[in-house]
C-alpha cells in the first residue's frame, strides 16, 4: 500500500471516502482526511480492511499522520472475491465503509 498525502487544503473533519473503483480487481484506491487536532499534534492514524467475519486481512496504514487529504492502494491479490470493510480509527474517530472484491 502506497500512502499519499495533498496538503494544500486542510481538512476540518475526519472522512473516509468510498473506495474507488469499487467493485474492484485487483486493487482499490481509498481516500481519507485527517483534520489538525486540538493539540496541533500528529494524529495517530489507522486504517483496517476486515472480512464479513471481523477478521483483520490488512493493515494499510498505522501511523503518526499530519493533517491533510491521504489516499492509499489497498492490493487484493492475496485475499478471495466477497465483501470486506475498511475502517478509519483515531483517538477520537471511527468510521467503516463496505466493499466489493471481485475476481
């Protein structure tokens, strides 16, 4: 997964986009916003794919983030065709959304 970030514009919230193209194969971009928090320090960012199970299949992005509008490649190769949710979690934030591998 390759982690991008545009800082020209700052966002107010946290957001997590629909991922795109979705229903994908093999890969799909997802985007998220990460705000300037009340202590104007790094947000610790984490975000998580899960099957319908709850199961973890991967972790995208685990990191210390500054804010701005990010968007990273989730690459689908190793897992099978189904649903799957990635969710967005920070201290005070989280936020899942579905969707749809299909090979």
């Amino acid at each position: 997964s390759f982690l991008q970030s545009n800082n020209g514009i700052i966002p107010k919230n946290y957001l997590l986009h629909q991922n795109y193209p979705n229903p994908f194969n093999p890969s799909t971009k997802i985007k998220f916003e990460v705000p300037i928090n009340h202590a104007g320090r790094n947000s610790n960012v984490k975000l998580i794919v899960t099957d319908l199970l709850g199961r973890e299949v991967a972790t995208l992005v685990n990191d210390n983030l500054a804010s701005g509008n990010y968007s990273v490649n989730f690459d689908a190769n190793s897992v099978s065709s189904g649903v799957y949710f990635y969710t967005l979690i920070t201290d005070n934030f989280k936020q899942s959304k579905k969707m749809i591998l299909m090979k």
